[in-house]
C-alpha cells in the first residue's frame, strides 16, 4: 500500500518480533516497499539483533510470545535501544497494554487481525516521531556540547530571570553545578546590587528585543581586574514575542590588557616626541647659559665670592643638563654607544657610588652570576638605569630594609613577554623590601613626570629613562610588585653577539699646536652663536658668523679662505644637513661639524661629525680639530 506522500518514510529499519512464522511473512510483505525490514521468531533474538543493529527505527512486536510476553521483551529492549515500539495483540489485554506503555513506553497498539492501512500509517506515525527525536537528540548534543566545550559563560533565562539553561562555566562563576542552578535566578547566587545591575540590563534588552553587548569590569577573588565582553540575546517566536533571554559572557582580559599597552605605547612615543622637542629647546638655552658662565668665570676678577656664586650657577645648569640628557633618554633621540659590556663589572665599579649615593640606612645585597654573557649596551647610560633602581629602591623602604641587586641570563620565548622579542638577554634584579606600589600607581610608573615623590624630590624620570634604555638596547623593563611586600624591577638587555674586548678606547689627545682656521659658523639661535664664537675665538680661530642657511650659502659663495663649517643641525628653512650638502657642492674641500641639541638618530646623517649640546670648551675644540682634519667625502 502506497504511503500519503507527506508520510512518505527514507527506508528507516523495522524490526517485527512474532512467533508466527506466517505473521512475520505478511507484515514484511506490507512495509518491505518502504522500510528496511528485519524479523525475529523469538524476543530473545530479538534482543541480538537490537545490539547488532542501532539504527532501528520501530520495533513492531506480538504480545503472547512463548520465551516472553511482549510488553517484558519491549521493557529489556528499551535499555538497549531508543526506537519507537508498536504492540500487536489478539487478544483484549488491558493489562499488558498498560505494562506495554509503562515499562516498554509504546507509542501505540494494534489488535488482530490488524488493518493495513491502520497500522501502515501507525508506522508512519512511529517513524516520523523518531527522525523528529533524532533531529531533536542531535541539536540538544550540539548545542550541549558547544555550550560545555565554550570557555565563555552561556546561560538561557526566561522572563521571570530564571534560569532554563547554563553551562559549567557560568555555574562555576556562581559557585554551583549546572542542574542545581535550574529554576533559580541569578540573584540567589550574587550581592543584591550586583542582581540589580543583571536584572536592569537583561530588563533592557528585552523591551528593545534587540541584543545588547556591553564591556564590564570585575574584580575577581584574587583582587585582579577582569574584564568581560557580554552580550544579552532575546530569543523571539514566530510572531516577534520574547520568549527567552541568552546571556554570552567573554572573558577579554588579555585583549583589553594587550589595548593598554597599545595605548600606552602610543602615548609614551607621543612623550617621547615631546620630550626631544623640550629637551632642544632646553639644550640652547644651557648651553648658552653655561657658556655664559665659563666665559665669566674666566673674565672674572680674582674675587672668592663671585667665583663661588659663579661655580653654583655653573652647577645648577650642568643639573639641568642631566635632566635634559634623561628626557633625551626616554624619548630615544640620544646617540647610544651600545658595545659588548660585562653588567657584573659595571655593578662591582659601582659599589662605592652606591655606598654613598643610598647612605648606611639600608641593606645591599648582591646576587651576580658567574658566566653572566655580555650585554649590548650603553656603560654610561647603563650605570644611571641603576643607580636610578637603586636609589628608587630606598626611598620606598624604611632603615631596615633589604635592596638586592641581582643578575641573571634568560632565555625568552616569544610571546611571554610584552614587547620582547624571543632571544637570550642579560637581566638585572633590583628588589626591595618596601611599601610596595598599588596597582593604580603601577600602571603609570613608567609614564615621563609621574612621580608619587613630594614636590622637588623627584623629576618623574628614573623609571621612564630606565625603560628607553631597555628598549634602545633591544629589551624592556617589567615591574612586579605586591602592596606591603615589596617590588622587583627587572631590566632585559640584548645578550652581545661577541664577547667584549677590553683593549682601552682611542681618546682624542688635544695638541696645543692644532692649527687655526677660518670658520663660519652658523645658528639661528642668537646666544648660542655669541657663545660658540666666543669659544671659538678664544681658541685662536677666525669666525664669521650667519644666522641662517641662506646667508651662510652667500658667505660661502663670496669667501673663499674657510676652511669649516660649524653648523646647527635643526634650524628653520634649512637644516644643518642641507646646508652642509650645499656647502660640499660650492666647496667640495671644506670640513664639517653639525651642532645639535635634538636629532633622532635614524634620520642622523652619515659622514658628518656630530656635537651635542651643550657641550664644553673642551668638547668643542676635540670635534673642531676632528671635522679640520678629516678629508672631504
């Protein structure tokens, strides 16, 4: 008999249990068309032929069967297998259809002799309930398992705010197992201002019937910051009606972790920039100021009070140049002299400036590995970064406590450390035994001028130039500290690709008979200028002066007895470098000496000498007789 196509079946499995050999013959006779039928003349291999076979969909079984009535047969086969069950009986059994329904859980009976078409849409029924079942079994194992697999915390609400559905994730974050939550709100398990703040959101993506996706901050059971990227889902009928309510909660930590430190990458280079634009603002003005003084101090009479009122002034200026070479620093336009340096040496040299600088009060202790590798830095900047720890160790510590200077080599594998790149580096530890720093503090002791120090005992830029030496010498600087414990400051630096060798460096030894020559020397700054001829002039050489490139171009064209440019290296109009390009073209033999209070190093040019404001008479008369010996290129 030809199924209604709406009921037409796939060829699902059927099995018919019977006795009755002729039974067993007519029923696979009606359903062999459009089902694939197997037949069993007992329960018993009935039984074998269910845990053989688990795709059957409908078992169609006899009730009176010699080894075991129908309705026990169908109650074992329910613990093997899932498929729907028909019971046939020939006889008015009230009893064992009841049994049949209880233990055996059929889905419907038909009495002998059956009715064909009766019993073939039963079957139909039967077999379209289970591919519903199947369908119905398949999406809740997906859908269990995302949300059991999903690291997220998933939870499904009705309008009341309880809970239908939730995952482990979210139960654990509540304290509880998943089946215990069922039926409970969210506010049994949270601090009531915390369920208001839930119950108010969830509140509002349902009147919207839109989801909602906020980022919220929470502080978990260790005091750290947490946080999450929640989205609320209202789950709509097919009129448009809420229904439900699915809640998504993300942990983004480390995403929003890794956009603060974008972020704050991006405003210590903006400091930077700033920084270097102040520093050569700052590097005229010293160095006009100290010029001025050492050239009154040498025009001076011999008078013990205005010499000691000059040798204060002159020491205040060379503070505030320390200052402008730690901003320098930071920022990162400072020449480094990076080499092969052996850290536990520079640490040994330094015992007796750390002895004086931090006083008796405290404690040193140092930990220095043997066989520690070479690093690649600056010596010079180098000590400053630690004597800056140091003295920071010192003054978070009361008289008792204990500073510990350490070193160690790390191997770092890429991505554990923010801003290091995999690779071998040399460390240096400085921890102490002090108040420690709050997170909030420690969040910005890197930044250039934070400072928690009382006003006029602290510039704010230890720590900062400690972090653009790290990162010119191709490491960083991490800081862990716990509030009443104490912190650690731990400062990477590149392992050298050679070992350092420890020939003494070549200085420039200054000759009395250095032979004098005409220099026109060029500035926009006008104090500068005067200081700078002045020295120049004091020296024995012939200075013509030019406030610009321009003028300095027309000096050039007009006399040919100079023999040096000095120029300043960023001036408006025409830099120190295009001037200098322009003067080899006009006079290919003449020498070159460029000026500078700020440069960025990569945009440095080669080939030229470099002298750095503010600079002293020594330094200026070494670079002068430098940039006069050296060939034209």
């Amino acid at each position: 008999m030809t199924l209604p196509s709406e009921m037409n079946p796939t060829h699902g499995t059927i099995l018919v249990v019977d006795d009755e050999p002729d039974i067993l013959i007519a029923l696979e006779d009606l359903f062999e068309d459009d089902y694939r039928v197997l037949t069993a003349s007992s329960p018993i291999k009935a039984l074998d032929i269910i845990r053989k076979e688990p795709d059957i969909a409908i078992i169609i079984s006899d009730q009176r069967m010699p080894e075991m009535q129908g309705d026990e047969f169908l109650a074992k086969a329910r613990n093997v297998t899932d498929a729907e069950a028909i019971l046939l009986t020939g006889y008015a059994d009230l009893k064992a259809v009841i049994g049949a329904v209880n233990k055996g859980r059929i889905m419907a009976y038909a009495p002998k002799p059956w009715d064909p078409a009766a019993l073939t849409n039963m079957v139909a029924a039967a077999y379209q309930r289970r591919m519903l079942a199947r369908e119905l079994d398949t999406e809740r194992s997906l859908l269990h398992g995302l949300m059991d697999s999903s690291g997220d915390l998933i939870s499904f609400k009705d309008l009341d705010g309880r809970f239908v559905r939730l995952n482990a994730s979210k139960a654990r974050t509540l304290g509880s197992a998943a089946k215990s939550c069922l039926g409970h709100r969210e506010r049994d398990y949270v601090s009531p201002e915390r369920a208001t703040t839930i119950e108010d959101a969830e509140r509002r993506a349902i009147a919207a019937r839109e989801p909602d996706e906020v980022v919220e901050e929470r502080i978990a059971p260790d005091g750290a910051t947490q946080w999450f990227l929640i989205n609320r889902i209202p789950i709509l009928d097919e009129v448009g009606k809420v229904t439900n309510l699915a809640t998504i909660e993300r942990d983004i930590t480390e995403r929003k972790l890794m956009e603060m430190r974008l972020r704050q990458a991006d405003k210590m280079q903006a400091l930077g920039t700033l920084a270097g634009g102040v520093a050569h603002d700052f590097n005229n003005l010293l160095m006009a100021v100290l010029g001025s003084l050492d050239l009154a101090s040498r025009r001076a009479p011999d008078d013990p009070r205005l010499t000691r009122l000059l040798q204060n002034a002159t020491y205040a200026a060379e503070r505030g140049a320390s200052l402008t070479q730690r901003l320098l620093s930071f920022s990162r336009q400072r020449d480094m002299r990076l080499q092969a340096v052996d850290v536990n040496q520079v640490i040994t040299g330094m015992n007796d400036l750390l002895t004086r600088t931090l006083g008796g009060v405290i404690r040193i202790e140092r930990q220095l590995t043997d066989e520690l590798w070479t690093a690649m830095v600056d010596p010079d900047q180098l000590e400053l970064a630690i004597l800056n720890l140091c003295i920071n160790a010192r003054d978070a510590m009361t008289e008792s406590g204990i500073l510990t200077l350490s070193t160690r080599n790390e191997t770092v594998e890429d991505g554990r450390i923010a801003e290091l790149n995999g690779g071998d580096y040399v460390v240096i530890s400085v921890a102490d035994t002090g108040t420690g720093i709050p997170p909030e503090v420690l969040a910005r002791v890197l930044e250039p001028f934070f400072t928690t120090k009382e006003i006029g005992k602290g510039t704010g830029l230890g720590l900062p130039m400690v972090y653009g030496l790290a990162q010119q010498s191709g490491g960083t600087v991490t800081i862990r500290s716990t509030v009443g414990t104490g912190t650690t400051v731990d400062l990477y630096l590149s392992r050298a690709a050679c070992e350092r060798e420890d020939s003494p460096r070549n200085e420039q030894i200054l000759t009395m008979d250095t032979p004098k020559v005409r220099i026109l020397l060029v500035d926009d700054d006008a104090e500068v200028r005067t200081v700078t001829a002045a020295y120049l002039t004091d020296m024995g050489h012939r200075v013509v002066e030019a406030a610009d490139g321009s003028s300095a171009l027309a000096i050039l064209k007009t006399d040919d007895q100079l023999d040096l440019l000095v120029a300043d290296f960023a001036m408006p109009g025409m830099t120190g470098t295009d001037l200098a390009d322009k003067a080899r073209a006009i006079r290919p033999e003449i020498g070159i000496l460029l000026v500078t209070g700020y440069a960025d190093p990569k945009r440095m040019p080669e080939g030229y000498p470099m002298l750095h404001k503010p600079f002293s008479r020594t330094d200026l008369a070494a670079k002068v007789t430098e940039a006069a010996r050296r060939p034209a290129a």
